[in-house]
C-alpha cells in the first residue's frame, strides 16, 4: 500500500511529516530520510492497531496533477 505524506521543517530545522489519510499519524527525524523511515514505521503501526481493533484500513490517496493558469488577463 502507498499512502502521500507531507513533509515541513519546523523551526529547530527538524523534519516533520505526516500522512493526511491516516489522522493523528505524524512522526519527526533530523534529515528528510530518517523521516521517512519514522512515517513509515508511524504507518505500519497505526494500520496494525485499526486491523486488531477490527477498524476498516482506510484506502490510499489517490492523486492526479491539475494544470491552471493563474494571472493571465482575460
């Protein structure tokens, strides 16, 4: 399964991630690859807890790239 994660810097130059298909699922590390190892684990954790509770296992996000115009006159 894949599922999107956003990435921020906070102000201690930390990099914090998160995964909007799976609330309250957010982990930090030092550099943007140890993030990523941490989200990934936050992940598979958060799914085993909804799987042992007998939750359903929400679906991953699926994504398409819109292209607009913005600030041509008409």
């Amino acid at each position: 399964m894949k599922y999107r994660v956003t990435i921020e810097i906070d102000e201690d130059g930390k990099h914090c991630v998160s995964c909007p298909a799976l609330p309250g699922c957010h982990s930090c590390g030092d550099t943007q690859e140890a993030a990523i190892v941490n989200i990934k684990e936050a992940i598979e954790l958060y799914l085993e807890s909804l799987a042992e509770n007998g939750d359903p296992i929400p679906s991953p996000v699926i994504e398409a790239v819109v292209e607009v115009e913005f600030g041509k006159a008409g």
